[in-house]
C-alpha cells in the first residue's frame, strides 16, 4: 500500500555481509537466550530518561559460552550482575564495543558461571531512537507530558538492553514508575480502572520477539468499545476515537472466524499524538495508532484491522528476521482484506485492494531487482531494499491468488493451519514454504505449479497470473480522470460529489505526477482539497498542487506537514518541495519549526532526504 522505511533511521544501512541467523543483530542464539525479561522503569520526564534495571532470564545452550552478547544503542550502563538461581548476586565483568551506526553497540558480558539471570542497571538517552518524549504543548490537550516508544524494527535497544532480534521470543513482567495522574500503558494486558498514582505493573504471559515491546505514558483516558476492548486517548480525544473504532469487537470476531480465537486476551487501542511515525503499530494487546485515522466517517479503520490481524500473521507467527518481513506484513494485509470485506463490505475492500495494486505497479520497475523479490537475496541487501511496498503489496497480492487459484474454503482452512502450526514461533520464508508445499499446492494439484509458487516469491515484478478485483466504481473514475485531463470535462464536472475516501484516493494518486497549474487550480477552485481534514487526501492533493507549481497551497502544506509527524504522510510532501530551489528553501524553514514536534525517526528522514537534496544540487 505504501512505502515504510523498515530499518528508517541511521538504521537505514544494512550490513551487506550475510552471517549466520539475524545481521541485524548482535545476539548469538545459539549460545544462549534470553526466556523472560523482569524491567523496572522509571520514567523521568525533565531528563527525557528511562531509568532501568533488566533483568534477563537465560537459557544456555552452549556449555562453553564464554560471553552473553547483547544490543544496546546510546544506553549508559551503570552496572551488571549475575544473579544466581537462588537469587544471590555478583558482578559482572562487561565491555560496550563502538558503535555501530546501524547496530548500536555491541554489549559483551563476561559469564564465567552461566547464571540463571543477568541483571543490567542503565538509563536510556533522551536522543533514544524509540522513544518520544513530548513536551505538555505537543499534546492534544497541552497538561501533561506524553512518551512513546516505536521498537519495530531494531530500536527496542535504544530502552532496554537485549537481544534485539525477531528470531527469539521471551515473557516479560515489568513495573513502572511515573508522576502522580498520569497513565501507564504497555504491550500486555492493561487495567482500565488502574489507579493513577505512579505506580504501574504489567505480565506479558506470551513470548513476544522484542520489537512488539511497547510504552506509554500521558494524560490518558479510557473508554469502553466492547467486552475486550477499549480505546486509550488524551481526554478530549477519547470520545471521537471511541465512535471511531466502535467496531473493534465485530473486527475481532470476524478475524476469530477465519483464523481461531483471538490468542491474547483483550485489545485496546491507544491513540498517539500526530507526530506518531506510523500508521498504526501491531503493539500485543495495545495497538499504537495515529490520529490521522480519526476521520468521523470510519474510513480508515482498515489501519485497525490491519493491526489487529498483526495477532496472528506477525505477534503469533513472527518473521525470524527482517529479510522476511513479509511474512508479517503480506500476510497481515491480506487477513486485513479479510476483515475489511466482511465489516465494511466488499467495495470497500477490492477498493483497497485495487489501491494498493496500481501503487505497486507504478513502483516496481522503480525499485532493483533485489528490492522487487518477495524474498530478497541476503547478500545483496542494501539500506534502501528495506523498504518494503513488496512486502505488504505484492506479499498481499499473492495471498490474494493463491485464494482466487485454490478457492476461499480450501486456502481459509490451510491459513489457519499455517496459523496453528507455527504458533508461537518465528520462521523463515523457506519454513513457510516448506509447509505450503504439501499442505495446499500438491494437496490440491493443478491450481498452480511450484515454479509460480518460487516466481512469487524469489522473482522480481509482478507474476502474470495475478488476480485483480473488479471494482466499477474505479473504472467510472478513471473515465472522469481522463476526460478531465483531455480538457472535455471540467473539474467542477466531476462526479465527485459521493467518492468515499479511497474513490478520492484513487483518483489522485492517478493524476499526473505533474499536472498542469490550470488542472491543479480547477481542482481546488471546484473541490476546495486545499485544507481537507482527511490527510490520506491532503497528502495526495498536496503533492500534485506543488508539483504543478501551485504555491497558493504552500501555507496549508506547510500546516499538514507541521502538525502530522506519520511518515508515510509527511515525506511526499517534503520530497515533492525539495525538488525546486524555492521548495526546497521552503522545505527547510517548515522543517526548522516543525522538528522540535516530530519523531527522532522523522527528524533522520528529513535530514537524510536534504542531504540527499543538498549532493544532488551541488554536483
Ligand atoms: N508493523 C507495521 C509498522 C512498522 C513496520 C513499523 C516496519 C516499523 C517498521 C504496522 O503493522 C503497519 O504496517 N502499519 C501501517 C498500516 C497500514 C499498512 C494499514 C502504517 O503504519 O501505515
Ligand atoms: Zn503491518
């Protein structure tokens, strides 16, 4: 559906050496592992500090392990203990190696005895790379301090010391202290009558990989919206998300139909402030979502079935690395299709489905080859194949045939097998293949061969037997489109009066890169798209607007882009302005207002595009 940087920010270059397991990560599973993580917090907001001692539980596989290895990234450490079975302690010798750009830096603990459990004291940084700490005037309501943290993909190191890899999945029981009123949320079950008074405890019975670790805290109130779920949002927020999200309970259930029952008890919602850098985060039992999808009309709620399918294709079958990512988030939109369909009706999926197809058809051949597979090569992974439009798109794409080739009951019954079998578990693209194999291609012979099943998935662009959904209204908008461009009919002409999000959607994101500024004005002048409070319009219309050189719209770009940190929402927008000298000037003084507002992630996607910018015009 849309391009999200997977190891964005100085994370952003991926180690071209293959190694054994996760090159993303310094741990050596098979040494040791870590079981269970015991965290105590205190979340200090004048210092934009955590203040931690982790306790990790560990399990050794190798009798001769010299050394536990662990990820950190800007972490002080203050010291490290082993604490035997019988709770005794001792110190531990330990070394911090260099940093690392992409990686952190490597923590190697001396552990002569192998003991049941090392402890690590430290504070995190205030630059950490996962965590936001926004100060009260950032918020909806301006009273209270907020903080966040976004772990996906490699920035749970940046607040807690560990084995930061999808590959292993641990327990965690934490307590967190925090000032007096205000409410702790974390990825674990979460208490809506919890009294505020600072201090917060949390199990994670499941083991969760360590970029599903999730925090928060803020002025935050709480409202009902099913037997299992709530909604978590800043007091003056709470009512408009509740409405909002009302089907959470109906969403769940469909996805239990398809799939089993809903494996981690209740699912709540927490709404972020705007300068939230994604869309929604699968976080377990808490979803992390942005404003941006709070439209009145529900018509975003796609975000929260996408994230709420996470429960399954993703939180309880985990890619074991980054490289098969798409495991977590073809599989989740495809479910996320699933769900849409029988919620909101089937127009409204194939819409989405259709958006997110044309998106990546217009993409691919833009990408390298690496980047256009399924499964890319390992070795010849570089920064920028991280970004993963083929993960959700074409990874959902395929889903999508193989259900067209195989039928609805025959692939509804093998994906919850696929659901089952791997419980619990990380695996890779071949482990997944190896149970496609048997359980639904030879099971089922002549639907399709092996050789389209390996296309799929190691070859580069599109397979030819992808399967698209109709969808009339589309084609209806496609006809305007191009009659309105030819100049045979005017913008006020169009037949936009009803277009539901995604119709506007469509229809913008299939105009020219560059309209002319007569076809960019006609637009506004009869639609006023200048201003929309719908910011997947806003963000389409504005980047046409500017590109066709329109800068009347500039002071309501620069609004959208001040005030909404989603990446996804607010690159384009910085990425069309760079593009001229005046844009680019333009860029770089919303930016130098806006920055103190957005995200460290935001803020390094910024700077590395004006870099980019800067090279570009000095050659
Ligand atoms: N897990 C992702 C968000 C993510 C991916 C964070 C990679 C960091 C690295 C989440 O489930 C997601 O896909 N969010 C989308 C939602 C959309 C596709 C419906 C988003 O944020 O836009
Ligand atoms: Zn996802």
């Amino acid at each position: 559906m849309h391009l999200l940087p997977l190891l964005a920010l100085g994370a952003a270059v991926l180690p071209t050496v293959a190694s054994a397991g996760d090159p993303n990560s310094y741990a050596q599973p098979d040494q040791v592992v870590v079981t269970h993580l015991d965290l105590d917090l205190a979340i200090n907001f004048p210092h934009r500090q955590l203040d931690g001692v982790a306790t990790l539980k560990l399990d050794w596989k190798n009798p001769a392990a010299p050394a536990l290895v662990l990820d950190t990234r800007d972490l002080t450490i203050a010291a490290v203990d082993a604490v035997a079975a019988n709770g005794k302690t001792q110190a531990l010798k330990y070394a911090l190696a260099p940093v690392d750009k992409t990686l952190g830096a490597k923590l190697t603990i001396a552990t002569p005895t192998h003991p049941a459990s090392v402890r690590i004291t430290y504070r995190t940084s205030p630059e950490a790379s996962g965590l936001q700490w926004l100060p009260p005037e950032q918020t909806a309501d301006k009273r209270a301090p907020f903080m966040f943290s976004q772990s996906e993909s490699i920035h749970a190191r940046s607040w807690v010391p560990l084995q930061d890899s999808p590959a292993i999945r641990f327990t965690y029981d934490a307590h967190v202290t925090a000032p007096k009123n205000l409410r702790v949320v974390m990825s674990a079950a979460n208490a809506a009558n919890h009294p505020l008074d600072g201090d917060f405890r949390f199990a994670q019975p499941h083991p969760i990989p360590s970029y599903l670790l999730a925090i928060a805290a803020g002025d935050l109130a709480v409202a009902e919206t099913g037997p299992r779920s709530a909604v978590y949002a800043e007091p003056s927020m709470v009512a408009k998300a509740a409405h909002e999200f009302a089907d959470t309970e109906t969403i769940i259930k469909t996805a239990e139909k398809l799939y089993g029952p809903y494996p981690w008890g209740s699912y709540d919602i927490l709404v972020l402030p705007p300068s939230f850098p994604y869309g929604g985060m699968e976080n377990p039992n808490m979803t992390f979502a942005t404003p941006t999808i709070i439209v009145g009309d529900k018509s975003l709620v796609s975000v929260i079935s996408h994230e709420l399918a996470h429960s399954w294709s993703g939180n309880l079958v985990t890619s074991a690395s980054w490289r098969d990512i798409w495991l977590n988030e073809g599989f989740t939109t495809y479910v996320q299709g699933r769900i849409t369909e029988a919620v909101y009706g089937k127009r409204q999926a194939d819409e989405e489905a259709l958006l997110s197809a044309r998106a990546l058809e217009k993409k691919i051949g833009t990408l390298t080859e690496n980047q256009q597979k399924l499964a890319p090569d390992p070795k010849g992974l570089s920064g920028d194949d991280a970004l993963s439009d083929v993960a959700y798109d074409k990874g959902s794409w395929f889903l999508r045939t193989l259900e067209a080739k195989f039928g609805r009951p025959a692939f509804d019954a093998y994906l919850k097998g696929y659901f089952q079998h791997f419980a619990w578990h990380s695996i890779t693209t071949e482990q997944m293949l190896a149970y496609l194999k048997p359980n639904l291609i030879e099971k089922y012979p002549g639907k399709l061969s092996w050789a389209e099943v390996q296309d799929w998935v190691y070859g580069t662009g599109i397979p030819k037997d992808a399967t698209l959904p109709d969808s009339p209204r589309f084609d209806a908008i496609d006809q305007e489109r191009t009659a309105f461009l030819a100049g045979t009919l005017p913008a006020a002409k169009l037949d936009a009066k009803g277009w539901n999000t995604q119709e506007w959607m469509y229809f913008l994101d299939r105009l020219p890169d560059v309209p002319t500024l007569a076809q960019a004005q006609a637009l506004d002048a009869a639609w006023h798209l200048t201003g929309t409070p719908n910011a997947e319009i806003g963000m389409r219309w504005y980047i046409h607007a500017i590109a066709a050189g329109d800068q009347a719209v500039w002071p309501a770009a620069a609004e959208h882009m001040t005030h909404i940190g989603r990446l996804y929402l607010t690159m384009p927008l910085y990425r069309t302005l760079v593009k001229t000298p005046d844009g680019f000037a333009y860029a770089e003084s919303v930016y130098a207002k806006a920055k103190a507002g957005y995200h460290p992630l935001t803020q390094h996607a910024i700077e590395a595009l004006f870099a980019k910018a800067r090279a570009k015009a000095a050659k």
